[in-house]
C-alpha cells in the first residue's frame, strides 16, 4: 500500500476546501438547505397530506380488472413467461459488435454481449446496450415528411419516379448518395448495382468520428489499404500513444479483454503498458505509466522513439526523460512489444509507428495485416470536401444522405451548400438537423427493426435480423436502395439474403443463430514496408490546441436522445448531461477560472462560451471538447444538453475568462466513504508483489460480538478485479437495464440523487498535473453483519438463507436510516417517482424486477431475479446449481471479466478462487461488517528505470 | 340550587359512552374483517366472461388434461393460457353452430384474440412460479379448487400472503405423488405416502422457503 503519495477524490478535495468537505460528508446534503430554512406552517399541512395519500394509494389492492390476452395461434418458439435471445450486431460507425437482445413475452427488452462473436466475446458496451432505448424511444421519426409536412412512403416513390427520367438521361450525373463508413456487404453490393444502372453517380461516404489518418497511414507505410488487427494477449510491452486502443477503436472491447488477461500477477506474467496523453482515456487508466504530453511533446517523442528503435541511436536531446528507458524497453522484448497510436494524431504518425512495429518484429505477432473491413477505403475528408464543392456550384440534383447527420457533424459549409440541392432526401431514425435540412426525410427502421450485414474489426461478417417489426413503418438503407434502382416492394430479408446465397439454409440459420458467418474473418495480406515512411511533419505551433473527441457515450451527437448515456458518468470526470471544456489545471490557475466557470472561446471567427472543468492529467497546452452534445434538432431528452463545438471555426484558439457560472452535475463527490481513500482502493507495485505476495494484507479483523452467521450450502458471493477495471462504465448501464433503474435528469444529480445501483468511483493519486487514476466499482456489499439492518425499524432490510442483503420493497417506509448507517454508501432512495416518470418505455422493463415506488429505498440484488431463476431450474432437476449459471448483469456485460460471482462455500468455484488471491482484500473490513464483495487490490508493473515524481 | 343534570343523565352519558364504544369497536372489526372476507377477496365469485367456458364440462365430463389447455405449468413462471387455436381443436368439428361458441369461432376468423377476465390474480410483486411447484408436488387442486366441479370458474383462494407462507412453512401436507398433480378432485388416503416422505421424495429443504427472496425481487 502507498501511504507516500496522497489519493484523492475530487479537485475541492485535494485542495481541501473545509466548506465542501463538509457538505459531501452529510449523508443527505440536501437536508441541511431545508431544516435550514425550517418548517413553516403551509408546508407542514401540504407534507403531511401528502404523506396520507401516499399512505392511502400504499392501500390499493391493483386493478382487480385483469384481463388475460392469449393468442390466436401459438407463436412458434415463445413460450410465455420463458426468455428468448437472438444474436444480431451492434454497428457504429461501420464497424459490427455482436450481440443478442434478450426477448421477453416476444417483445426484444435488453441488449446482452454475444460469446460467439471475436468482437466481444460475450461483453457489451454502453453503447451498444442503450439501443433498446432507442428502440422505444417516442422521438423517433414516425413517418415520410416532405419540406416538414407530413407525406407517405407513396408520394416519395412517385416524387422519385418524376425524377428518374432525368436521372436516366444523365446517366446518374447530379445524383450523390452520402453514407458513412460501410462494411456491409449487401449496401456495397445494392451500390455497385446503382452504379452499374448509373454511371456517372458518385458515392461519397463522411463519418464524423473520422479515421482517415488511420487509413492513410497503412496507405504511407504499406503502399496500399490494409487493417491492423492487434493481438494484445501476445504483447508484454505497450505504448499506447493518444490511444483509443480500449475507449473507441473498433474491436475495443476485444482489446480490453486481451489485455485485462494479462494485468493480474496472481494469474500469471504481468505485461507493461505505457501510455502517452493529451487528455485521459482509458489506457491512460489500466497504464503501468502515464506520461502527460501535448502535440509538441508527442512529436518529440514519436522523434526520439524512431530514432532509438529505427536507427538504434541514442535519444535525442529534448526528448523527454522517460523516453529512452521506455525505447529501451520495447526493444528487449522484439516480436513482443507494440505500440499504438490514436486516429486524431496525423497519418505520417501512424506510418511511422507501423514502421516501428515491424521494426519491433511484431507482424504476426502482436498485430497481423489483413485486408481492409471497410469496403471503399477512401479519404473521407476528400469526399466530403468534393460534395460541399460540387453542391454549392449547383451540379448535384439529386442527394441522397443514408442514416447519417452532416448537417450537424459537417462543417457548417455542407448546410450551406446543401440548400442548393432540389432534391435532397435524408433517411435517418430520428428527426434530426438532416431531417429538417433536406426536402424529403425518410424515417429509417432502427438497427433492431432491419436486415442487414456488417463487418467486425476483423472482418467478420454478423448478419443482422430484425427483433421486431418495423415500429413506425420505416424502411432501412437496403429497401430505400432497392427502391432506387427500381424495385416497387423492396424486401429487406430477400435483399441481405441474395447477398449471401451461396449459404445453404443450414448455414444461413446457422449464421443467424450464432451471430457470425463462419470463415469471413479478413484474409490476411503480407504487403512489404514501404521505406521513407518515417518523415514526420513539422510539429503543431498553437499556443492551445482544441482535441475534438468523440463523447465516449454519446459519439457524435446520434445518442444524445438517450437518456441512459446522458446520464452515466463519464469514465473520468464524472460528469453527467453536460460537456464542458476540460482544461489542465496550470492553464486555469493563468485563466483564474474552476470549475462551472464561464470562458470565451474563439477561433476562425466564431465565438463560443462555455463552462470549464479542470482535467487532472491534461496536458496544459491542450483543451479537450467532446462532440455529440448541443443538438439543435432533438428528442426531449437532448435538448439543452451540452454546448456544440463545431460552432468553432479552424484556426488558432484563444480562450479567455467570461465571467459567470453554470452549474454543472458531477458525481465525482457522491456517496463518499468516511476512510482514508489509501486503504479503499489498496495498490502497489510489481516489486512489493515479488517480494511479498501478501503485501496487501492487513491483519484480521477483531473479533465481533455478533453471532456467526449460520452457515448453508449456498453464500453468494463476488470479487472484483481492481487490475482489471477499466471504468468503460458497461456494467453500469448493464445493471440499470436489467434492474428497471430509473434516470433522474441532471436538477436531481446536482442533489446526488442519481439511482445507479452499481457506480465506479474514481479516486486520483499524486499531483494534479499528473495523477494516477485508481478505480474501484461499488455495489452493495451484502455484508454478513449488514450495519443497514439492525437499524431498519420495520424490517424492510433483512438477511436471506444464501446471505443475500434484500430489501422488502412494500415494507420499506423511507426512513433512510439504512442509507445513513451504510459505510459502502450504495443505497438508492426514490426521492419522487423516478420510475413513473421515467422515459424507459414499459416495454424496455425487465418484467422479472419489481419497479420502484416513492419513498421506498432500494440498491443492488446480486441480480436475485437471475438467482431465483437459476434455482428454480436447478431445482426442477434436483440438482445443485453449477458454478458459472448465475451471472449478474454486470458481470456479462464486463470486457475485461473484471466481476466473479458465483457460491463462495463451493471451494471450486470461480469465485472462490479470486476471493483466496493473496491479492484480495475487504473493503472497509476493519468494520466487521463481513462484506461479500471482495476486491482484488492493483499492482503496477512499474518499470524500475523511471522515476515519477512523486507529488 | 337544583343541579344542573336531572338524575336521568347518569343513564344518558353511560348508554352514550357504550354506543361510542361499541361503533369504535365496530368499525375497528369491520376495518380487520372485511378485506378478509371473501367477499372482499372474490373467492368463490363468478366473473363475466366472453365465452360460458365451464371447466367441469371438459375436464371432469370429456377428462381433458389440465395440459392440453395450459401448456406451459410444467415449463414456465405462467401456465398458459390456450391460444383460439386450441378451442378450435375440437371446435371446428363439434358444436360448429353453437351460439356460445360464435366469440370463438369469430376470434379465429377475424385474427382478434378473445379477451378473458382474470380469476386468479397476485400482485406484481409476487413472482410465482408454476413450474416449480408442479415439480415439487403441489397439484393445481391446491390453489385453484376443485375446477371439475366449477361450471364456470371461480377463485377458490384468497390469495393473501398468508395462505402462500402457510405452505410455504410446512409443504408436506400439502403435496402429492407425481401421478395425482393434475388431478382435480384428490384425497389423501391411507395408500399416500406421509408428508415427511413426500419431502425427502421430491428433494423439499435446504432453501429458505420463508425468504422474502423466494417470492419477491
């Protein structure tokens, strides 16, 4: 354990302001506001009459009107009351994750990972798993509208047909069709045939998450387009520089497990993994050591690299102190090192770091080449650029943009040009800036409503089915394609199955019910390096650069209607419904602004003010944006979410202080636990490790005045892996989709009544401009001596026979003493009717999981609805239930297999193995509170050559 | 002075002073007894229903299974309610005209399911299963009644807590042998194996049966 260097949770913290560390230290901050303001007589009456009427409405038997519904033929395979999964993907930005949506009654109810697929392997992100959200989501585009007045599927058919004409006549000249990446191969194949029909149309694609300097880097170095496939499982040694390796690269989820496999030392070898960043992300996070470095830096550093490893020179002079130990390292372990670099640092970047990879021997090792999952790898910029040219000298006549939103994620140029288009057509599953900006919006059937195909990062190929019909009569890409070139009712399960003709009907279902088509994995491809790849460009002379990240939740703007995303905490500000500017610390001390502090922002002529938050680890010449936010054409949940920072022009940055505030909704100082933040998340070295293997220990408890708990042949139990943790955030929106947790909009987050039953708190170790980030999941802790318990007055928090901490909904009165004497901190309580006012649709409910009344405290279940259901089954067939059939939400939903959970009295269980780590450890375990979550403390593979400073 | 109360009043305030007594105590009783009336409870009420379906007629007069209807009670949480499809099993040969029948026959002809008033009800924050206590020798007798004699359906128990925890302390009276689970009008007899051997027969103990967690998430 470091008692060195100091941990801290928040900014205020670690500055110690007295007036904010007693205000997060009440356990009901918002009390103190009202008994300071005391009672007066009208509020007394109105409480108490409210408090009768809830007491009154607790009386009510339900409707006593059931009515039971069955059908008129028994639909085959759906049995009622028995869950269905089907495997589909999950595509972003072209790129597939396979996953399985979980049905009840027929009716698709929540996203879970698919073990089958290369992508996942069984986890899910944030993401992938707010669709079912969207899904249901009330703002969807409901019907064609033409110039924003409502039309039919008919009049746009007749509409295209006047046009056709003409559009024959040019042979397709004045016709564009704008998509984004594609890597499906029927919509490639549906172009090729248009192209074909029309010759002289073009075929532009733009992604607002752009990755063109990742192809045309492979394109430098390799002299053609290739993908990088990373094997990080085979890497001891990575640098990871500005690196989007566990946060956004395709295959992400991948990675993250690849990795996690080899960051625990009790499993086996530790690797070693560097990380160089403007602005955290998540391998900053898992990283051994994370060095903070702005453009300049990384130039200096890509510099002295290439010349340590290329042409095994010494550093040079400027280099940064810790490069040469780091080049030293990578070297010695040849054919086992990687290094990896971010899609927003320039294509010359990106060759020269493939330069050296084979300069390190990895190909075929830590990374193969294959051939490109995208199926027209182009410079996107380029196409884009030519469209708003070839638009704003009126030569296109006829625009149609496929599911994606330029109006909003282009520059604002494409708007302009775009009103010289007559006929422009935007299919899209909501009603966005694009829908309001062309002459025809068509709504698009959701990715859970269509047919369809796409690749994973590695080339595999998911054909994606349908999970319900089509909600709002809308159509996907293929069938607005097909009805393009012609075809009257355009099918889209025909379509997507002419692609794939050549599977038999065994392989087709086959395919459809793992979720991949077997052997389309990319084929690997041996082009030779090209040499002179290695010249890097002069380095950036901005004072302050803008980095325009995608959100990781929100992407570029397309999820910003879902409440889900807005709400979870980002993995390191822990910000919530609001992006502000992040800046480093030293940059806002020369500012003289904190954080909620207004600043002006200008650049290329525009202005923009927004509030700041200070990002500990920025680098100081850096300022971070996150796209996505600021929608101007949205649902109800996105409006008035964030600040736009397109709005910016090129050009140099000045940022200045605006005065005033705003208020911005963290959660960063919630639910704090009353211990020295040193002991909560227990750390230490490789070295300590070696030298003590129980060097995390501390002695045993005292003994407890309690009785034992009696003890069965079942105790449900967890560990959690702190090596492991990434803090992607999928566990927790894992858990609110399986637990019907209610989101309760940003005014109640500022109250820290924000319900999430499984949070991830996020601690920082050493200084401001350069700490460590430890992360720590917590969840109800099912304590055997459960401190909630004794002081619940009605018995409304009791012990079960498996040791299960459960909470008795109906005989829970709200006295929230339970809360108060929780040292963990997990308790939730339903200040207002979150759930019955929730945007959850009711059929996005878990029908196994009670939904919440006001005034009732709840928190995490270990999943007992999955418990109830796996002891029924293993009941029914008179046996015990085996290791691994209980699996809580959160733990499938983990990348990196972070949470065990199974029968701790069962010495052979997965469980019972990681809790016997000499690594794990009680949290709070001096309380004799006997948790049943265990963590298991971090270790960093320090490298001895490098000295941090410490703070 | 004369007093101000006449001798009478003693009488007065001590008959007034019962009454008051006796409507407290009325209304406290009324208040404890009558949710747990069946009245209140509906047991043994007959509700509306679209078609006069009487359970006595197809399972004590033609012995259909309890199975052939409720498909799923071995399966899943919910037995089952038969799809338009099963009537018309039976229902497209016999009695093709009956005027009882026409909701049926008019459900499978224009694609409109029929809609039933529910009998049996819980409240949402019971999760019951009824595969479960099929497996463990609960017969649907034991909380449905005696449907063969019911011409039309009815709740045969009131479905308060109390009944399910009753059972749930101590099942052993209350199960069966394997083969009379889907009979409807079973006795125990002197042949019935005793409870505690019915227990150890069907693998019942070892679970907290009175957890909260059994029957509520």
């Amino acid at each position: 354990m470091s008692a060195r260097t100091p941990t801290w949770r928040s900014l205020a913290e670690h500055e110690g302001d007295p007036a904010f560390i007693a205000r997060v230290a009440a356990e009901f901050p918002g009390l103190a506001r009202v008994l300071a303001e005391g009672p007066d007589r009208r509020q007394v009456l109105k409480l108490m009459g409210a408090s009768l009427a809830l007491g009154l409405g607790g009386c009510d038997p339900g409707d006593p009107k059931g009515r039971i519904i069955p059908g008129i033929k028994a639909p085959p395979g759906i049995v009622p009351g028995i869950e269905n999964e089907y495997a589909t993907a999950s595509v972003l930005d072209g790129y597939a994750t396979g996953i399985r949506v979980r049905h009840q009654a027929g009716r698709p109810m929540q996203v879970v990972g698919n073990p089958a697929h290369p992508a996942s392997l069984g986890a899910v992100d944030p993401i992938a798993q707010a669709r079912i959200l969207s899904l249901y989501d009330p703002d969807r585009s409901h019907g064609v509208s033409h110039g924003n007045q409502q039309a039919g599927w008919a009049s746009f058919r007749e509409a295209f047909e006047r046009r056709r004409t003409a559009i024959d006549q040019r042979k397709g000249d004045g016709l564009r069709i704008l998509t984004g990446t594609v890597t499906s191969p029927t919509l490639v194949a549906q172009l090729a045939a248009l192209q074909g029909r029309y010759p002289l149309m073009r075929w532009h694609q733009c992604q607002a998450v752009s990755r063109d300097a990742v192809r045309l880097g492979a394109r430098l170095a390799y002299g053609r387009p290739v993908e990088a496939v990373y094997r990080l499982d085979r890497a001891d040694v990575i640098l990871a520089i500005d690196s989007d390796l566990l946060s956004t690269a395709p295959g992400h989820l991948r990675h993250a497990r690849d990795v996690a496999g080899r960051r625990n030392p009790v499993a086996g070898p530790m690797s070693r993994v560097y990380a160089v960043e403007s602005t955290p992300d998540l391998i900053g996070v898992m990283a051994d050591h994370r060095f903070v470095a702005g453009p300049r830096e990384i130039h200096q550093a890509l510099t002295a690299l290439a010349a340590a490893i290329l042409r095994q020179g010494s550093p040079q002079p400027g280099a940064p102190a810790w490069l040469a130990a780091v080049a030293q390292d990578l070297a010695a372990h040849p054919g086992r090192a990687l290094i990896h670099i971010g899609p927003q640092q320039p294509a010359e970047y990106h060759a020269l770091v493939h330069a050296l990879n084979e300069a390190l021997g990895g190909r075929g090792r830590t990374f193969d080449l294959i051939e490109p999952v995208e199926a027209a790898p182009i410079d996107q910029a380029t196409s884009l650029g030519d469209l708003i040219a070839d638009m704003a000298d009126g030569r296109i006549q006829d625009l149609l943009i496929l599911g994606e939103n330029p109006v909003f994620t282009a520059p604002p140029a494409f708007a302009e040009a775009l009103k010289q288009v007559p006929f422009s057509v935007s299919l899209g599953v909501e009603l966005d800036e694009t829908a309001q900006a062309t002459t025809w919006h068509l709504p698009e059937a959701h990715p859970l409503e269509a047919w369809s195909d796409a690749r994973a990062y590695d080339g595999t190929v998911t054909i994606l089915q349908p999970q319900v019909q089509p909600l709002f009569g809308a159509h996907s890409a293929h069938e607005v394609l097909a009805l393009l070139a012609g075809d009257r009712a355009p099918d889209g399960y025909a379509i997507v199955r002419a692609t794939w003709a050549k599977l038999s009907d065994d392989a087709w279902h086959g395919a459809l019910s793992s979720g991949v088509v077997s052997g389309t994995a990319g084929r690997p491809v041996d082009p030779p390096l090209r040499s002179g790849a290695t010249v890097l460009p002069a380095p950036p002379d901005r004072q302050i650069t803008l980095l325009l990240r995608p959100d990781p939740y929100l992407w570029d703007g397309r999820f910003a209607n879902s409440a889900w995303l807005q709400e979870l905490p980002r993995p390191l500000t822990k910000l919530v419904w609001d992006n502000p500017l992040l800046v480093a610390s030293a940059l806002a001390r020369r500012l003289g602004v904190g954080n909620g502090d207004l600043v002006k922002l200008s650049a290329g002529g525009a202005t923009l003010t927004v509030p700041v938050w200070i990002q500990p680890g920025q680098a100081e010449d850096c300022v971070t944006a996150h796209r996505g936010w600021g929608r101007r054409q949205v649902g109800a949940v996105g409006k008035n979410a964030g600040f736009d920072f397109l709005a910016l022009g090129d050009g140099p940055l000045s940022v200045e202080k605006a005065g005033g505030t705003y208020a911005l909704a963290t959660t960063e100082h919630h639910n704090p636990l009353d211990a020295a933040p040193d002991g909560v998340v227990r750390h230490g070295t490789l070295a300590g490790f070696t030298a003590d293997r129980q060097f995390l220990q501390t002695p045993d408890p005292q003994a407890s005045l309690y009785p034992p708990q009696p003890a069965g042949t079942m105790a449900w139990g967890m560990s959690i892996d702190l090596n492991a943790c990434i803090g992607c955030n999928a566990c927790v929106i894992a858990c609110q989709a399986e637990n019907n947790v209610p989101v309760v909009g940003k005014d109640e987050v500022l109250r820290e009544r924000e319900m999430h039953w499984l949070r991830i708190d996020r601690y920082f170790e050493g200084s401001v401009e350069a700490p460590r980030v430890l992360l720590q999941p917590m969840l109800c802790m099912h304590c055997e001596e459960a401190p909630c318990e004794v002081v619940c007055p009605v018995g409304a928090t009791v012990h079960d026979a498996e040791g299960l901490n459960v909470m008795v909904y109906n005989r829970c009165v709200g006295t929230r003493f339970c809360s108060n004497n929780c040292p963990y901190k997990v308790r939730r309580f339903n200040y207002f009717a979150f759930a019955r006012d929730e945007v959850r649709s009711i059929q996005a409910r878990n029908q196994e999981v009670s939904v919440r009344a006001r005034g009732v405290m709840e928190k995490c279940s270990f999943c007992i609805q999955r418990i109830a259901a796996a002891r029924i089954d293993a009941d029914k067939e008179d046996r015990a239930i085996r290791d691994g059939e209980v699996v809580t939400a959160c733990q499938a939903a983990c990348p990196t297999q972070a949470i065990s959970f199974g029968n701790i009295r069962d010495q052979a269980s997965a469980v019972a193995r990681r809790k016997a780590s000499p690594l794990a450890y009680a949290l709070l375990g001096e309380l004799n509170t006997k948790p049943r979550v265990t963590y298991e403390g971090r270790v960093r593979n320090a490298n001895p050559a490098i000295v941090e400073p410490s703070a | 002075m004369a007093g101000v109360f006449e001798p009478s009043a003693n009488l007065i305030a001590k008959a007034a002073l019962l009454v008051f007594l006796e409507v407290l105590l009325a209304g406290l009783g009324w208040w404890f007894f009558a949710p747990r009336t069946d009245y209140a409870s509906a047991v043994g009420w007959v509700l509306d229903q679209p078609v006069p379906f009487s359970h006595e007629h197809h399972v004590s007069g033609l012995g259909l299974d309890c199975r052939f209807c409720h498909t799923s009670v071995e399966l899943s949480a919910t037995a089952g309610m038969p799809a338009t499809e099963t009537c018309m099993t039976c229902h497209s040969q016999i009695w093709t005209s009956a005027k009882l029948l026409e909701p049926v026959r008019a459900s499978f002809a224009r694609h409109q399911p029929i809609v039933w008033n529910r009998v049996n009800a819980l409240p949402d924050y019971v999760y019951f299963n009824h595969s479960i206590h099929i497996a463990k020798g609960v017969g649907c007798q034991s909380c449905h009644g005696n449907v063969g004699k019911m011409a039309l359906t009815e709740k045969a128990q009131t479905f308060e807590m109390q009944f399910c925890v009753n059972c749930h302390r101590d099942p052993g009276p209350n199960l069966r042998p394997k083969e009379a689970l889907f009979d409807t009008d079973w006795h125990r007899t002197a042949a019935t194996p005793p409870p505690d051997a019915l227990m150890a027969q069907y693998h019942i103990g070892g679970r907290g049966l009175t957890d909260c967690s059994i029957c509520h998430r």
